[in-house]
C-alpha cells in the first residue's frame, strides 16, 4: 500500500467520527424536522399529514410574534452592548496600570455564572415594591417604583440589562485580540501626535475588525437562542406561562412551550426552522456588511 | 508637557469608569451574599442591613447537606466532566485528521465544520428527542454524553487551528522512528497542545455546566438534574425561608469562581490561540 494512499485512509478515519457524528446528530434531524413541520403529532397518536397547516397556526400566533419581537429586542440589545461595550472596555483593560488585573477579573467573572442562577440573583434586585433593591436606589432618587418583571414589555429590557453581566466573555476575546497586535502601531502612532482615543479608532478597532465580526456572529447567534434567563425570570415557568401576559416569550421558549407543554411537535419544528432561518439570514447581513467596512481584515487573518 | 498631562486626565476617567461598571456588577454579588446570611425577617427589613447580624452561616450547612444541594452540584461536576473527557479526546483526534493528513473533499468537508459551527441546534431539538425517548435513552445521562463522542465543531476548528502551527519535522523524525499515527497524535501532538487542550476543556466544561434545555428535556427525576436545572426546582421546606433559596444560588456560585481561579494560568494563553484564525 502506498504512503499516498495510506495517508488518505487514516485522514479518513481520523475524521470518520466527525461524519458520523454529521449525518447522525445533524442532517438526519434536520430532515426529519422538516418532514414533521407537516405533520401534527403528539406522541400518543400516529402522526397525521396535516400540509401547511402547522405553518398557518404558528404564523397566525399572537405569542409567536411576540417571542420574535423579544428575541430580536433581547439580540439587537445584548450584541450591540458586547460590541459597543465590549470592544471599549477591552481597551481600556489592555493596558496595565492601577487595578487593571482587579478590574479584569470582576468583569470577567460573572460570565462564568450559570444563567438560572443570575437570573435569579436578579429576581430580589428588579423585585416589585419596595423589596426591590433597584425600586429601592429608585425611591432614594425620588423616582416612582417600577414593576420589572410583571409590567409587560418591560421584562425583555431586563433581560438585555443582564448582558452587562455577561460583557465578560467578550471583553476577553477583544483583549486577546487587541493584545495580538503589533505594538509598534501603536508606537508610530504615538509619535506621530495621535492621542489615546485617535489610538482606538484608528489602530485598535480596523485592526480588529474580523475578531469583531467572529464575536457579533456568535452572540448574534446565543442571543437568538436566549432560553434560560426568560425561562427563569417567568417564575409561572412551572404551570405553564411564559411571563405576565407573555411578556417574557422568546423563540426557543415558546419551542419548548409548543412541544413539551402542549405536545405539539409539528409547530415546535416550524418555529425551530424559523430560527434557523432568521440566524443564516443574520449571518449573511453581517458578512455583507463587514464586507464594506472590512479595512485590514483579509491580510491578517491567515 | 501637554500631550503627558492628557494622558493623565484620561487614565483617571477609565479607572473612574471601570469603577463604576465594576460596583454595578459586584452589588448583585454583595446583596445576594449577605441576604443569604440573613433570616427572612433581616431580609425584608428596610433599609438593607448590608452586614447582618446575627449572621446565619447555619444557612449554608442546612441547604447543602439537609436539603441534598450536594447532589444536584455532584451530577453537575460529573456530567461536565465526562463531557469534557469525551468532546476533547474525539475533537483532538478529528482536528489531526484534519490538520495532518490530504484526503478527497477534506477542505470543503472543513468548510461544513465551520458553518455548523454557526447553526442553532434548535432545528434538530425536536427530532433527537423523538429518537432518543424511541430508543429509550430519556431519563439517563446517554442523550447529553453520546453525541459528544463525535466531536464538536467548535473544537474541532480551534484544536486543528493550532495544530496547524505545530512543526512537522516532529512528526517525520517520529514516523522514520517507526511511530504509528494514533502513538503520534497521543505521544507528539497532544503533549505540544496543552494550553489549546486546557482551553478547549474550559469551555465544554462551562457549555456543559450552564446547559438548561438538554436537562430539562431529557431529565424528569429530579434527584438526577444538574446545578442548572435543580436550582429552577429548588424551593424551600417552609414558605417563610426565601433566603434558603439565596444560599443555594450562592452555592451555585463557588464552583465558578474556583473554576476561574484554576483556569487562570491558561486564560490568556489560549484565548490567543482562539483568534489565529
């Protein structure tokens, strides 16, 4: 046998359980996922060819609207802070001085928590009344007490405000990243006049462009899919709700409501798809969009 | 003289501002942590007694031990283990693939890694489920630990990233010495992948740890949840005793910070590696 040909056999081996893994736990669902958007099927009966009619009901749903709103509000919001935020705090933390390692850990480290238990660390700070430590700071301030979790559409802000709990994972990946670079860009542009913020834009951020665009990608994509916050935060989870007046409802919740509360397997794959959808098409937005605004990009990332 | 004193001026608003945004961020902590020390009594006294007194630390051994919280963080530590053992081991061995060998379609199959990389796996939830209560897996361990023998996409991409950068004289002076490729992989390429391993580990161990919906669905004897699931389930023996409910997310919370204090020496070695791309 030939070193040639042995050395494809074992490439092929080597990856075989990435293939299988693929067809097994990855084309395999999707298909059936497909096939059972048409169907309506409960597990007790057969499943029923139903055609479109899953589609009509879900996209008819007042609550399915609603978790789409929420979700895009809870994704737009949470991304632009980790982008916005993030990418400011890491540069400010990229230099060492006072405190810096202080500072690093305490941002870093709640984005370690898991997010039941943030949400509920959460629950006694935007409690309703006076009990609420938030209402509490309001009160001092002379402003009203506000009902966090219960007033509908407000709910969802509170989830975006705990972002600035996970700002963590970010700020590490732009740290690294603006930690990559060459210090004598920064040097050059210092002798040349430029001043800590001119420093920023004009070095640190075009340089960093495609960790930028790997990071949005993926909290793009974790925000599309924020389960566990609402989950926890709606504390009727446990007969059936999905917040006050399903203020609380995201996409993923209501695809858990739809196939493990009413055991409706067909609509719960529709909106599964719809995810999936909505994430490919996100996706390609910002490719697009990174595209024009790319500056360095392409030559660095090898 | 000028552009020094800017700098100054500008060194203490980012200190001011990290301050700020770290006491934002530490005051949940701080609140959660002595509401947890207090009886129900202390808690709804207003204004918050922000050092109570007397301190309940009584709290912390009747959660853990009374209420069996030590079960839910055992399942937690040993799902995240095994999770662990198995995506790091299959993902390492599919990146060498990868990384080492020419073989038909290799890249385009590569491409594919990367693009399910950025899919929701909620498309696939439902049908899983189905197959996995038809086979009778439900109520057992084997749906969240068996799909990770076949590696993830994201480990996969990260670990054959750095593989990539690895010298291949190594290897060759291993294969003339008559090595074999698995003894090469275990005995060549991990030894030299430490810190993108250790990073790796990081986070299958956190995606495993904060995982609700996989639990949730799988699990329905509750004596088997995991840290995340079981503190959605946890309530108190007594009605007045919400502060219980604190001590138990508090207890959520040391495992995360002994976790960090652990992974520190690797952190910022590894998240470098995670932007080589």
């Amino acid at each position: 046998m030939g070193i040639e040909r042995r050395e494809k056999l074992a490439g092929l081996l080597f990856v075989s359980p990435w293939m299988v893994g693929f067809l097994l736990f990855g084309i395999f669902p999707m298909a059936v996922s497909a096939y059972l958007t048409f169907v309506k099927w409960d597990f007790l009966r057969e499943p029923r060819w139903v055609g479109l009619s899953n589609y009509v009901e879900v996209f008819q749903s007042p609550i399915f609207y609603k978790a789409m709103v929420n979700t895009l509000i809870i994704t737009f919001g949470s991304s632009l802070i980790y982008l916005v935020l993030g990418v400011i705090v890491a540069a400010m933390l990229a230099k060492d001085y006072l405190g810096s390692n202080v500072f690093r850990a305490i941002i870093f480290l709640p984005s370690l928590v898991i997010g039941t238990a943030l949400a509920m660390m959460m629950g006694p700070v935007f409690g309703n009344g006076k009990y609420g430590l938030l209402n509490q700071v309001l009160s001092m301030l002379g402003m009203p007490n506000q009902s966090w979790l219960t007033e509908p559409g407000q709910a969802v802000w509170v989830i975006v405000g705990m972002s600035f709990w996970y700002l963590g994972s970010s700020v590490i990946i732009y740290l690294a990243g603006i930690k990559g670079i060459d210090p004598s860009y920064f040097e050059a542009a210092m002798i040349d006049g430029a001043t800590g913020l001119q420093q920023f834009y004009k070095v640190t951020i075009p340089l960093i462009t495609p960790v930028l665009l790997f990071q949005t990608i993926m909290g793009i994509i974790g925000g599309l899919q924020v389960f566990d916050l609402a989950l926890t935060l709606s504390s009727e989870f446990k007969t059936g709700g999905m917040g006050n007046d399903n203020s609380l409802a995201t996409l993923v919740f209501y695809l858990y409501s739809l196939a493990f509360r009413d055991y409706d397997m067909g609509s719960a794959a529709v909106v599964g798809w719809t995810i999936f959808i909505i994430s490919l098409l996100l996706s390609m937005v910002i490719f697009r969009l990174s595209r024009r605004f790319q500056l360095f990009g392409e030559e660095e990332s090898k | 003289m000028r552009i020094k004193k800017g700098l100054k001026t500008g060194e203490v608003f980012v200190f001011l501002f990290l301050a700020l945004l770290s006491f934002v961020i530490l005051v949940p902590f701080v609140y959660l942590f002595t509401s947890s020390l207090k009886t129900n009594a202390q808690y709804f006294k207003i204004p918050i007694e922000w050092i109570p007194s007397p301190a309940l630390w009584s709290n912390y051994y009747y959660v853990f031990v009374d209420l069996k919280f030590y079960v839910y963080m055992w399942n937690s530590t040993f799902l995240a283990a095994s999770s662990v053992v198995l995506s790091v081991l299959s993902s390492s061995l599919i990146a060498y693939g990868f990384a080492r060998f020419r073989f038909p379609y290799r890249n385009a199959m590569f491409i594919v890694v990367i693009a399910t990389m950025m899919l929701p796996s909620q498309v696939s939830m439902i049908p899983l489920f189905i197959y996995f209560k038809s086979i009778g897996w439900l109520d057992s361990y084997k749906p969240l630990l068996v799909p990770q023998l076949f590696g993830s996409a994201y480990l996969i991409f990260l670990i054959r990233q750095f593989y990539i950068t690895l010298p291949r004289e190594v290897d060759e002076a291993a294969t003339i010495d008559g090595c074999g490729y698995l003894r090469i992989w275990w005995h060549v390429i991990m030894p030299q992948a430490k810190p993108v391993l250790v990073v790796s580990a990081l986070f299958v161990f956190l995606a495993s740890w904060k995982d609700v919906f996989g639990p949730l669905i799988y699990l329905s004897d509750r004596s088997a949840y995991p840290l995340a699931v079981g503190l959605l389930y946890f309530t108190s023996p007594t009605s007045n005793a919400y502060t219980l409910i604190l001590v138990a997310i508090v207890i959520a919370l040391i495992p995360t910070l002994l976790f960090f204090i652990l992974s520190q020496k690797y952190l910022n070695k590894g998240v470098n590696i995670a932007n080589l791309k």
